[in-house]
C-alpha cells in the first residue's frame, strides 16, 4: 500500500488506490463528486467539442421537459420567495455601486 495522501477537497488523510497513479481525492462521495465537477469546468473550457455537445444536450432535455421550471417554482414556494427577496438585495446593491460610480464619474 502506498503512503498516505491528503484529499484535495476535504483534506483528511487516505490510502491510495495502487492502480491510481497521482490519486488526489479520497473515496468519500462528495469528494468524487467535487473530483468530478472540477473535471468537467476544465473539459468545458479547453474542449470546443465537448461543450458545444453539452450545450445540445441541454437544448434538447428543455424542449422534451418544457414545464419544469414552471413546476419547480410551484412546488417549492419558499425557495422562491427567498430567492426574490435576496435576489432584490442584490439588485440594491448593484444599484448602489452604479451610483457611486455615476457620481465618482462627474
């Protein structure tokens, strides 16, 4: 067996897999899922092919499922109110920062 490794994501300490080479994340299920997610940012980024794939993949699941945010936002209510209210926030704040760069500009 190898010596131990730190995970990249949760930072505990594991045994690598031998038959992985440069193994950097341990087994845990959110790490996979973090090891993963940050392999598809940098495939969206570097592979044209890739990306324009997922973007029709992603086309196609909305026109099949055309309801589904309508859906969504019925049945999770309190979601969405929060999201209106800090998405006004967010708005207040952006407002501000414009005005302050307004008056900085005259």
């Amino acid at each position: 067996m190898g010596q131990p490794n730190k995970c990249v994501h949760c930072r505990r300490h594991f045994r690598p897999n031998p038959r992985i080479k440069n193994q950097s994340y341990c087994s845990c299920k959110e790490c996979q899922r973090a090891r993963k997610s940050k392999w598809q940012r940098e495939k969206m980024a570097s592979d044209p092919d890739y990306r324009a794939n997922q973007q029709d993949s992603q086309k196609n699941w909305c026109r099949q499922n055309p309801d589904y945010w309508r859906e969504y936002r019925s049945r999770k209510r309190k979601y969405c109110e929060r999201n209106r209210q800090l998405q006004k926030c967010r708005d207040e704040r952006r407002r501000a920062r414009l005005a302050k760069k307004d008056s900085i500009a005259l």
